[in-house]
C-alpha cells in the first residue's frame, strides 16, 4: 500500500520530540505483518517444489516517493508499529529501502533531528539492496544469495513482480523457510513411499498403533489387509521399471478410492501394500471395500497400445479376534496372503490356524535353504536322453536334488522356487554347474568323451551377467570345453526378459555353448521368435507327451512342433516318454531324441559313470 504523506506546510514549527519519547521502545523489534496466503502445507510445498516461491516470505510494507520528507517517514514508523521497513519507489520501480531502526538511530539526538528533519527520505535509502523477482523458487534463490556480494546480504530484500515493486523480504524468514521445508522433506523421507506417496512402512506402524489404541478404547475393530499384486513381475520384467513404476503409481490411486479417508493406505516396498480400516464392532464393510479392491485392481492399466492385467492376493487379521500385537496381526495377515498367492491368487482370505501351519514349514524351509550350501545336502542325479533311432545314451540332463536330514528328500518343485524368491538360486545354481562340471570331467578321465550335459538356469542367472561371466570363469578354471553343455532355458524365461536375456545368451555361444528350451509347447512363444535367440534344439513338454498316440488334439500339437522345428533346424527331445506307444509315435514322427521313466530314471553320478562305461565299452566291441 502507499502511504499518503503528511502535511507539511507548518513543518518547520513542529515539536520532534513527542516522536521520541519512547525511543528505546520504538526500537524494541516488532511483529511484521504478513500477507494472507492460503493454507498450504509445508508437506504440500515438499511435495510439489514449485509452491516453494519467495513469495510465500513476501511482506507487504508502504511504499514511498523518493521526495516525501523524513519527518513523514517518521511518522509512519510511529503511528504503524508494526511497520520496521518502508520501501522507496518510484513509478513503481524499487529504488531501496528505509529501516527503521536506522531511521530512529539517526533522529536519535536533537543535533540530527534538528539537521536532517527537513531532507528527503531519498538521502537515507539503501540503494545497494538485494532484489529479487517474486516467481524464484526459495532453494535456487538461496543458491544466488550465497554467490552474491557481501554488502547485499542486508536484513532485507527487495522482491519485484515484472520488475515492479512487490514486497520485500527477510533473509531470516529466507534461512527459516529453507530448515522447515528441510525438516519436512526429512520427514517426507522417512515416512512417506517417494515411488506413490503413500504411507511407508514406518507410518504404517504409527498408524497401526494409533488405530490399535483407538479400537480399544472404543471396543471397536481394526482390520489389516496385506496386499500383493499378481501378475506385476511379469509387467516389470517384460516393459520395464518405469512402466512397473506406473503400475505401482495407478495401484496406489485405486487402492485411495477404494477406502475412506480416514483409513490408512501404505506400500509396504516392492509390490505390496498393506491397508488399515477401522471398525464398528461388526465387520460388515470389510466385505464391500475387498470385493471394490479386487474388482478395481482388476481393471485394465492402458499403456500405449496395450492392456497391462493385474490381480491382488489379500490376506486380512483383525484386531483383537486374531490378536492385539502388531507384529503377530501384520504377520498373520501376510499368512493369509501366501494362502491365497498359493490357492489360485486374485482373492481375499482371512487369517486361520488351519493354514497357519503349512506357512510355518514354508517359512521353515527358507531358513534351512540360506544353509544348504554351508550344510552340503544338495546332491546331483543325472537322467540319461537317448538318441531316438540309435536308442544309445547321448546326453544326460543334470537334475538337482535336496536331502533334509529331518524332512528327508525335498520335492525340487517346491524348493526351487523359493531358492528364487529368497536369492539363493544364483549360488545354487553356480553350485550345479560347478559339480556338473567335476561329472563331466570323472566321465572324460574315465574315457567317455562323446557325451553332453544338460544343466537347468534359472531366470535370475540368465538375466545376470555376472552369474553369466561366472560359468564361464568355472569352465576356465577347470580347463572344460563349453561345447559338451547344453543350458536349459524354460519358455517363460525368454518372454519376460527378452532383451537381457538375448545379450547374456550371445556372450555364452560365443564360448560355445548350446542352448534348449525346455516345457516347449506352455509359453506361447513361436518357434520363430525362439529362433531369434539362436536356440539349438527344444524340448517338448510331458504335459503334450503323457496322452499321445491316444488324445488327437496332442498328437496335431507335437507333429507340428517337430515339423516347424525341422523346418528350422532345430533338433527336438521330447521328455516324459512312458510308454513303447509313445516311443513309436515320436520316432515316426522324426524326433531327435527321448527322455523319459520308460527309458531310464534319474540315475546317482556312479551309476550313470556305469551305463555310459556300458555303452563306450559296446561300441568299441562293435
């Protein structure tokens, strides 16, 4: 605002000294005036930098004309107490600023009141002031502050609009702004999801607490709803983190409108999420927001051209029927989870003793699986795959066993996926390779030397290039060609890591290795696109195998995978072979090779050293 000037046409006979009377406490500082703004956060102006403008530290103060006398600046400095700085315009171009206290401090004595009184204010303005146009975002105005000249790091500053006066600023309320948004983004940090700003684990703590402490003072219920997202390892891995990062960004919008504003929504990290919903003493709306989560979650997610599906596996524990702890509702929750990831995903289960059971052994085999290598209870068995028309030994595919010493054999079907899921399958599976290595090298010191070895990888080896480069280092070390080993890839694999996966396999041909794509026929790939990998040969999957020559559908599927294979050169083992009838139907059909029960069980490392013996021994008799 301006201020109008004072008349002055008596201004030689006006007494000064009522104006300083209270001097000291004129001088005392004062309260500034503020400008309203609106009510925004400093958790807002975190989350959103731009709001973060030197305007939100703009004061506004009166301005004056440089002729205006001091005498009625002085004035305005007594009759507004809340005024400490006065700004000198003219046409709305900032030419400085006048302090008050340095107004006082000069005016202090009558010798200077009695000199200066009747100057203008011009005389008395600090020019070399610090200005500052009102858009600039406080962190990069801090910036320019701090490369700037000494003599302009004042108590204020000058803040412009288009280069016409605004306000002015303290450089103080400056230093303040910068630590609370400071200790917000601090705050932010550990409380907040940075991916989707929902709750982290942290707060989802502090949230549950509170909610725990509310129910029973009110003999209400909370619910706990432990979140996972099928289907998203797939998105990640086939589009990518960023398009993974959007799934996860459109998850946490969806799960928001799938409950009240009161209820608490956290991303507990990777994709799972964890939601608390408090409740009357029924729990009738639990129902109503699980049935709204699936059914939203189920939707579609467009990206581009395509339509990206995901599911949510929820398990729920409530407060107090299944416990009072936090620890043992969170956990009890996450049991209901893994129920429902394991029973067909895509639905909600609440928490029951009756599962909690096969939880526990699951749980258990993690924790003797971080110690199988240490415990040495991995061992090798070996399954012999024959040549179809020779019917002689002309592979043998490595097969991983594990022997528990309380659980006795444990099925590899159950225990490899969670070596994979734990992050233990690399260092099994360098262990495999290793030791099918030793099995090669027994067999060339015992004069078998025209036999290849099949050995499984799994996908977190074949998409890491240093468990690549790692195989490689092993064949080095113990002076083996890579040509005698076929590497075992599942058709899966390939589709949800093509590129890395692509780039891993050429580093591995180049040393000459072979590669086979093993349960053909369950992936949905084309021969063609595998043969863009540089694959070798493919396994047709028992699934396909187990009904032939009897169920027609089966009998079209694998002639028509032998034909297009030949077609591109590839060779073709089929595996599951159980019967003569089946051996007579593949060999009419051309295939390459056969594996199977019918043919010869997997076989202990001796054993198959005996059979291969058998077999060199026969042909050198021939």
């Amino acid at each position: 605002m301006n201020a109008a000037p004072a008349k002055t046409e008596n201004i030689e006979t006006i007494n000064l000294d009522p104006y300083f009377i209270n001097f000291k406490e004129l001088l005392k500082p004062k309260d500034f005036f503020m400008p309203q703004k609106s009510e925004t956060t400093i958790i807002d102006l975190v989350m959103d930098p731009k709001q973060s403008t030197v305007e939100i530290i703009a004061i506004h103060v009166p301005t004056i004309q440089p002729q205006m006398p001091c005498l009625n600046v002085l004035s305005i400095f007594h009759d507004q107490s809340e005024i400490n700085v006065i700004a000198v315009t003219e046409n709305n171009i900032p030419l400085g600023l006048v302090n008050r206290r340095q107004m006082l401090e000069i005016f202090s004595t009558p010798y200077s009141r009695e000199l200066h009184h009747k100057h203008s204010i011009v005389d008395f303005v600090q020019r070399n002031t610090f200005i500052v146009e009102k858009g600039i975002n406080l962190h990069d105005l801090s910036q320019i502050i701090i490369q700037s000249p000494d003599y302009l790091k004042k108590e204020y500053f000058i803040i412009t609009s288009n280069n016409q006066y605004y306000a002015v600023g303290r450089f103080v309320d400056l230093l303040e702004q910068l630590t609370l948004a400071k200790q917000a983004q601090l705050f932010i940090l550990a409380h907040y999801d940075q991916l989707t700003g929902l709750a982290n684990r942290l707060l989802f703590h502090d949230r549950l607490q509170q909610a725990i402490s509310s129910a029973e003072r009110s003999n209400d219920k909370v619910a706990l709803l432990y979140i996972d997202l099928d289907g998203f390892k797939f998105i990640n891995d086939t589009y990518g983190h960023n398009v993974g990062d959007m799934v996860l960004i459109e998850t946490a919008h969806r799960l928001r409108a799938c409950v009240r504003q009161a209820d608490t929504v956290s991303r507990l990290g990777g994709d799972e999420f964890a939601i608390i919903l408090t409740l009357s003493s029924d729990n009738k709306n639990v129902l109503r927001i699980l049935n709204n989560i699936l059914l939203s979650i189920r939707e579609p997610i467009k990206y581009h051209q395509h339509d990206l599906h995901v599911g949510a596996s929820i398990g729920i524990s409530l407060f107090p029927d299944d416990s009072v702890l936090i620890d043992d509702l969170i956990k009890k929750a996450d049991i209901a989870m893994y129920y429902v990831k394991e029973n067909g995903k895509n639905a909600f289960k609440y928490f029951s003793n009756e599962f909690n059971e096969k939880i526990m052994e699951r749980s258990f085999i993690e924790i003797q699986l971080r110690k199988v290598l240490l415990n040495n209870q991995l061992y090798l068995v070996y399954q012999p795959i024959l040549d179809s028309k020779t019917r002689k030994i002309v592979s043998i595919e490595t097969l991983l066993r594990w022997y528990h010493p309380e659980k006795g054999n444990i099925a590899p079907d159950y225990f490899i996926p969670i070596a994979e899921e734990i992050g233990m399958i690399i260092d099994i599976g360098k262990w495999v390779f290793k030791n099918a290595c030793l099995q090669y090298k027994r067999l060339y010191d015992l004069g078998v030397c025209d036999i290849n070895i099949s050995v499984n990888l799994s996908m977190k080896q074949i998409s890491s290039t240093t468990a690549v480069k790692g195989l490689i280092e092993i064949l080095r070390q113990l002076d083996i060609p890579a040509d005698r080993f076929t590497l075992e890839l599942t058709e899966t694999q390939l589709i949800k890591n093509y590129k890395k996966i692509i780039e891993n396999m050429q580093i591995l041909k180049k040393e000459g290795f072979s590669f086979s794509i093993d349960d053909f026929g369950t992936g949905y790939s084309s021969l063609s696109y595998l043969l863009k990998l540089s694959v070798d040969e493919v396994k047709i999957d028992k699934i396909f195998i187990e009904n032939l020559p009897e169920l027609s559908e089966n009998r079209k599927l694998v002639s028509g995978i032998i034909a297009m294979s030949h077609a591109l050169r590839l060779c073709v083992v089929a595996e599951g072979v159980e019967s003569q009838a089946q051996v007579d139907y593949l060999l009419n059909k051309g295939c390459n090779k056969l594996q199977g029960y019918f043919l010869y069980r997997p076989v202990s490392s001796d054993v198959i050293c005996e059979l291969l013996l058998m077999q060199e021994n026969d042909r050198l008799i021939a």
